[in-house]
C-alpha cells in the first residue's frame, strides 16, 4: 500500500484524485495507491472523502507514511517552497507546474538527486502527451538536434478559429475564453509566455543543461491578421505558434517562440484546435513526433498519475537528472538564419532591389503584395526589411 | 564498464554497432558502453574491428562479462533458441525482431521475470519512434480504449505513391523495391503480415495479456486500385493500411489489419511516404499519436540502443512485464460494425434497397458509382453486399 498526496484540488489535481479514487491500479503496479491527504485553502464540506482535505502542509510533509506528491498548485509559490521541503523531506513529487520546473527546475532536480528521491515533471509540458519521457527515451542514443512545438493549446485553438472559420483574432480568442480554453485576462497564452517556459524545458531536456526562459525571444500571435491566414494559404502553408529549439554545429543553442508559416506537407501544420505536438529531430533517429490533447482535466491527470505511479515503483534514480545552470551557451538569435514571408505596401523595384527576384503574391489586400525571402540572418532580414516596413512572419522550413 | 553484445550484423545491428562506436555515452549513462563481440555467420576480414566478429553463440553466452545483449538477427530460428540462451544465463536482451516477440514472447517474457533479467523490444514496432516506451507510461494511469497505427513503411509508401504520384499498384510496388523500400518477395508487407505481428505486440501491451496473431484477420493492399483512390479524394479521405485494436466494453479485443479510408481531418490520413505512426486512445488521455520513421538503418539501431543503455542503467525490473497466454477474449470478427466505402457496377434501385438513401459518387469508372454505407456488423455488411458484389473497403472514423 503506497500512500500519496496532492496539493491543490484545482482542475488537475482533483482529475488526479479522480483516477487514483475510481480506478482499480492493483494490477498494474502491484500495490493500492491510496490518496491519503490533499492540500487545498478552500473548504470541501459535500466531497465523500472530506477527511482527507487540509489547509496545513506540515499534514503532509511530516506523514511518514506519505511517499509520493503530486504538486497541481500551479503557480511560483507557495509551489516552489512546497516541493523544496517534500523533496529535503524525501518524497517523491510530481508537477504539472511548468512555471515552477523554468524556474526553479535545477535546484529542485539537485534536491532530489541529493535525497535520492524523484522529482518529475511529464505532465509540465504536452499535457497528458507522454513528451518527456519519450524525449529521455531518444536522448538516450541521440543527439537532439531540433525541436520544433506546438505547445500551447489555446492559440493554436484560435489560429484553427482564423484559418478554417475565417475569425478575426479577437473574435477567436473571446470564442476560446467562451470555451474556457483561454483566461479571461489571456495574455500568458497569446503573448507566448506560456509557450517560452515549454520550450525552455525541452531545451533543458535535450542539452542536458538549464535553459533560462529569460534567454528566449518570445512573440505572440497578437499581430496575426486574417489577411496573413489568407496569404499562407495562398503559400499552401498555416500559420502555428512554434516554440523551437536547435542545437548548432558550433555546440550553441539557438531557441525562440514565433508565429510560423508551415508548408502543408509537414506534419505540424495539421495539427488543430486545441491539440499539440512536438517535433523533435535525433541524429540517427529522424523527426519522430508526439502529438495528442495538450491540456485539460483528464489528459493532464492522467499524465501526472503516470509519474506518480513510476515513483511508487521506483522510488529512487540511480542516474539522476542534473541540470546545471549557465553551462549552455546560446546563439545570438541575431545571426539564426530564417526565410521570412513578408507583406508590404512597397513597390516591385524596390522589393527586387532589397530581396532580389522572389515571387510576389497578391490579391490578398488592396496595394499590398507578399513574398517569402531567401534564408538571411534575422540581424540581415532586419536590416533590409526596415527599408520596407513590412509585417515579417517566420517559414519553417522542413531542414530548419 | 559494460560490455555488450550484437546477434547479426545486418542493417540494423551495424547501425547498433555505429552508434556505440562511434558516440560518447559517458555522460548519458555514467558508464561506458563496449561492444565486446559480434555474432554473424558471414566473414568481415576488412573490418577495422574484425577481431570482435565470431561465429560461435558460446562465445558470448558463455561471457560472464557481457551482460546486455542485442538480437538484431530477425527470423524466429535460432534469433528464439539464442534469446532464450541468453536470458537464462542471466543476460538482459533486446531486439529488433516482432516476429519473434509476437510468437515466443510470452515464454521470453516469463525467463526474464524468472530470471531477474529484462527483455526489451521498443524497435519491434515503429522502428526508431518510441512507441513501446510511451505506451507503457500511458498505460498507468489509462485503459488503452483504441490503438490504430500505419505500421508498415512499405506499404505506405505504395499508397502515397499512389495518392500522391498517380502511380497504378503495381508501378509504386516496383518503384518500392527500386528504392529498397520493399523486399524482391514482398509478401509480409503488402499482405498485411508484417502489421498484422506489430498490432499484435500493441495489443499485449494494451491488454497486458498475449495476444495470438493468427487470432487477428489481416487483408492487405493488393486489392487497392487507384480508382479507390480516386475515391477517397473524392470522399475527402486518404487510403491507408491500419493495424488496429480496440478494447470493447465487455472486455473483448477486437484486432484486425486492413486498408482503410481515413478523413483529412483525421491526422493518421496526412501520414505520408515512409512513415509510421500510431494513434493510442486512452480513456483519460484522449487521443495521443506517435510519429516517425518506421524503418530504416539508423533510425532502428537508434531504439535498439536505447533499449541497451536502459538495460545497462537497470538490469532488473521490479515489476516484470508478463503476457498470460490464452486470457484474452476475442471478439468474433462478424460482430464488429463499421462503416463500408463500397464501389459497385449495381444500379441505383438495388443499392437504395440494400443500403438505404446514400449518396452516390460518380465520375470515377465508367458504369459505376461508390457510396458509404451506415455502420453495420461485418456479418451484416457482407450479406448485404453479397447481393451487388462491390469492392469494400473500412472506413475509419474518428470515434470508432
């Protein structure tokens, strides 16, 4: 009989209790895991099991009996000093907390790895899809040489509003929040924010090292208009909010989150509504991607009930994961080179004169043409777009 | 130090051979990994490490110091006497071979649970996309509802030949050959075979109890023609092969492998080319699909050698994968109810009192139209058409 607790009885964390209250687990680990205590602020007087409920996380981090935590708090604290004094207290947790892993991620691991417990985090990224367990799985005989994510569920839900029912991007997002996929204050989402703290954890993952989200340009998808969906469909190509990552030849890593354009024969660009997937590019292994429901109650639960069962299994790592901060060396972002389509209200000549001989399409906006550029340095693209004022947009390209 | 072994030398166990060769893997393991002989009948007098290379099986099941070994050598004799060798002399082993996994390995499985050793086979299905190892970790907290995969490389490639290139069955299944892609007698791909043993091994793993592929009704793509093809366009679908396992409410498996129409919308239809890709629904996670390359040197070694330095990291399992044999219950195949694509030369009276108001698609062949059926049980579905005699191929939609 292994004993566990929750903290936080939110969407997560009550799906956790959910699966662990009504399924039968016997069989698959050989042991009944048993929900000894959850930790919320709010009162649950109606709940079958109200016992259980408390406000007082010294009932949890002094029970002995209690072996495993999974942290569906979410947010920096009190999540961070929490998992701070289980771990020196040598259990084993589990988050959902992708905030709390970009931040605090390195001294945590070291923590656990000092305690000889587990700290996980599968369900931090991807919700419920199994991305970093089978991302370790690669490593093993990889090297990780891209990564390239739709990580964020409610902008690509509003990008799918804009291209399949020709939205506008407001009328999209408040069709997301209708929904409950988006805040009522959304900007996490739309801005990027959320995306940057995912890909920050995948590049931890595949360096080996600690990815500050902080060294991450990030953009949103706020500028995206129905004219540029238009355009990318003209170009046989949609427009996805990538987080991505590459490990340069050099040893440097290069990250971002953008908006992309994406060719429709790469499998990213039919990834839809609220769905994610990544992408992950090993030397010998190819583009190998994962793909399914990247949030919600029971996607998200099932994959923090994953860790938990792991750890009630194995209890300690005999190779624990270490990420060591300010050991990766990044690219200045300055000299990645891109293709860019462009949008602009210049003339012919002067477009030739700065971008040469491309192809221009129009018929998308009065006195407007777009193009896609040949690949340049972004600091290039910059340089000679300013001439131009046009509105830039990122091509993902199938050997980026 | 641990030092290993490789069972044949071909395609894969050279990539198997490379990769240790040739990568540092202290750091990802914390122990270096070499590789101490290479069983293959052939000479290899050119090899730069030739003096590893033996004939003789003693030679490493008699090597206390090797302790991890890869069976790379495909066929069920002597790839079964040899495993079996090996795990009763206290060696884990890992293996590339589904033949082998889905006839013997029930009785593998119980040697290395006796034993207190691992058998691992995570490039037994999906070549290099890790497959196994996602759908055991989704396995804990889930019941796996649906598994449907395009698992065959080969088979897909024809197909998109024929999609994408207009290609008659014939020419693409030549051009595959040319490329290497299909054997010069390519019967266990394009009659369904070679899926029919990898949804055999995804239905162990889903049920946790062996599953007989000789229990599972397999029709291949030789009967497909390019006026299917014609179609499924015209029906906004593709034509794909499918390995595909369902886990009914009265605890029966369904199993079966057969070409399929698959919506656009459905993302197992944009699979293209090569690749493989399986799609796992859990009854908490939704839908999740692993995608990748299926085949193909480097990307099997690569799951081949992660098998290895799983093994070599922890040689032992504390809770042993075993398939009971003859535990699971069949659903009988006529029961099972799908919607039909049909194609018939019968005229529209007959078709109206068989099958009811569905829409009629010409345009594709002279005399003849196509339509979709209702759902139906197979039983109900053949009886029917035996009255027109159409060709018929599976639809698969999304909640089936």
């Amino acid at each position: 009989m292994a004993k566990i607790a929750i903290l936080g009885f939110g969407t997560v964390g009550s799906g956790v209790f959910d699966i662990f209250d009504q399924s039968d687990f016997q069989r698959k680990t050989g042991e009944v895991i048993e929900v000894k205590r959850v930790l919320d602020i709010r009162d649950f007087p109606d709940h079958p099991k109200k016992e259980i409920f408390t406000k007082d996380f010294n009932d949890i981090v002094n029970d002995d009996e209690i072996s495993v935590v999974a942290e569906t708090m979410g947010g920096l604290h009190p999540a961070y000093e929490f998992t701070k004094a289980l771990l020196e207290a040598g259990k084993c947790v589990t988050t959902s907390n992708k905030e709390l892993v970009a931040t605090y991620g390195p001294e945590l691991l070291r923590i656990a790895a000092e305690k000889n417990v587990r700290y996980l985090f599968e369900a931090s990224v991807g919700g419920g899809i199994p991305v970093i367990r089978p991302l370790s799985a690669c490593l093993q005989a990889n090297k990780i040489e891209k990564i390239a994510g739709i990580l964020n569920g409610t902008t690509n839900f509003i990008l799918t509003q804009m291209i399949e029912e020709g939205s506008e991007f407001e009328d999209a997002l408040s069709e997301a929040q209708r929904r409950g996929y988006a805040e009522r204050n959304p900007a996490a989402d739309i801005e990027g924010h959320d995306a940057c703290r995912k890909i920050a954890i995948l590049s931890s993952m595949a360096t080996g090292d600690f990815v500050d989200y902080n060294d991450i340009p990030t953009e949103g998808i706020c500028d995206i208009t129905l004219n540029d969906v238009k355009y990318a469909e003209k170009l046989g190509s949609a427009i996805k909010l990538i987080g991505y990552a590459e490990q340069t030849d050099s040893g440097e890593l290069y990250a971002c989150v953008a908006p992309m354009m994406i060719k429709k024969s790469i499998p990213l660009s039919g990834v839809r509504d609220v769905f994610n997937a990544v992408m992950v590019t090993g030397n010998y292994l190819g583009d190998a991607m994962f793909y399914g429901r990247g949030a919600g109650k029971e996607a998200t639960a099932s994959a923090v009930s994953a860790d938990v069962i792991d750890m009630v299994k194995t209890k300690t790592s005999a190779h624990p994961l270490i990420w060591e901060e300010g050991k990766v060396k990044m690219l200045n972002p300055a000299e990645k080179e891109w293709s860019y389509f462009v949008r602009t209200t210049a003339d012919k000549t002067k477009i030739a004169e700065l971008f040469g001989n491309v192809e221009l399409i129009s018929g998308v906006a009065e006195g407007e043409v777009g193009f896609v550029s040949e690949k340049m340095s972004e600091k290039e693209f910059a340089e000679r777009n300013a001439q131009l004022g046009g509105a830039a947009i990122k091509v993902l390209q199938a050997n980026d």
